[in-house]
C-alpha cells in the first residue's frame, strides 16, 4: 500500500491564518491586511479564506483576540489582593499591547464578542466584585484600567521628540534644553511613566476602597 504524499504547505487553518495577519499587522499595519494579500502570503486562493472567516474585519477581530489571549489573568485565581492582582494584570496587559500596538485601535472597540476579550473583563470585574468593591464601581475600575493601559501603548512620549538639538531652541523652549535626548531612553522613560502613573491610579482606588469598606 503507498503511503499518501504529505502536503507541501501546511493545511489551511483558523490558527494560521490569524498568525499570518497578525505578523501582517505587527510588520505593516491594520491597512496592510486583505485577503487577496493574506491569501498570496499563506499560498493559498483567495475563496479558500471564506470558509474561515467571512470579511477582513472578522480576520481583525481574531487577530485582536488572540492579541487579548497574550494576558496572564492566574493573578486574579491565585490568592493575591486585589491591588497586587490589578496591578500585575495592567503589566502583562501592556506587555501584550506593547509587543502588538498596531492591533490597539481595534481592541480599543471593545470586547465585543471576542472570547478572550471577555474573559478578560470577567476576570477583572470578577475580581474587583469579589474583593468587595460595588458592581458599580468594579465596571469603572475595569474601564478606567482598560482606558490607561491602552493610551499608554497608542504611542510613545518620549519617541516623540527628535535626536536634534537644534530643533529645542532655548529661547522658545527654556525648559526643554535635554528633550533631545529623550529618543535615545525610549523604553525606560516609558516604563518608568507607566509604573509611575499606574501606582498613582491604585492609590487612589486603595484610598476608595477604604472608604467603600468603611462604608459597608
């Protein structure tokens, strides 16, 4: 009996697919995503797609979704406060976003119906509501977390400032006479703004929850 050929490429598959768009995505950005272009890099026609997903936007939804699927949510089932767990979770969110910023504007619509996505927001709300925290006010706090770890991974601050400094006259700009070297310390800089604002916000949700307890 003759053992049948193996495939030359890889079967066509929902997992690959979304892995070719999000490469597409993180090297190019959302426009650079179509199907005839997806189709021509996994070597495929362009009808096969079809039997996978329906439109470009469904292929972005996945892609955003599997970006979601990236965040460590075991903070949140292991035993840690509900500070510690927030703030553990806002790192591993930003870490996910960092690593993929071209996706944000779509996670920025919402979950929607994406699985990951809500489980996301379970878990956080979950929680916060488990902690003691009014279902009220564990929806803002889900929104407030989600609002700061997405505005901070839609851009640098300090990559918007140029290695000249020439463009930072001190005469229009007397305080902004170091700006130049601000490209050069991009990450740390970043970093160090994010756990700064981050420890910042939990204060202040620390401060509410003790009047929430003493309230209750």
């Amino acid at each position: 009996m003759c053992a049948m050929a193996r495939p030359r490429k890889p079967l066509l598959s929902t997992d690959r697919i979304v892995e070719t768009a999000r490469a597409l995505v993180d090297a190019e950005g959302l426009a650079a995503v179509s199907t005839r272009r997806l189709a021509a890099e996994l070597g495929v026609s362009g009808p096969s797609l079809y039997n996978h997903f329906r439109t470009k936007d469904e292929i972005l939804e996945a892609v955003a979704d599997s970006v979601s699927g990236q965040v460590d949510l075991t903070m949140f089932q292991d035993g840690r406060d509900w500070r510690t767990a927030l703030h553990d979770w806002a790192v591993s969110y930003r870490t996910a976003l960092r690593d993929h910023p071209n996706i944000v504007p779509v996670l920025a619509r919402g979950p929607g119906r994406r699985p990951a996505g809500l489980r996301l927001a379970d878990a956080v709300y979950g929680a916060m509501v488990e902690a003691g925290w009014p279902p009220a006010q564990a929806t803002s706090i889900g929104a407030l977390m989600r609002y700061f770890v997405m505005g901070s991974a839609l851009g640098s601050f300090a990559g918007g400032f140029v290695n000249d400094a020439s463009a930072y006259d001190p005469a229009d700009y007397p305080h902004l006479q170091q700006a130049h070297l601000l490209a050069e310390q991009q990450e740390k800089i970043d970093e160090r703004a994010f756990e700064t604002g981050l420890t910042a916000l939990l204060d202040g949700l620390a401060r509410q929850y003790e009047q929430v307890r003493r309230t209750a």
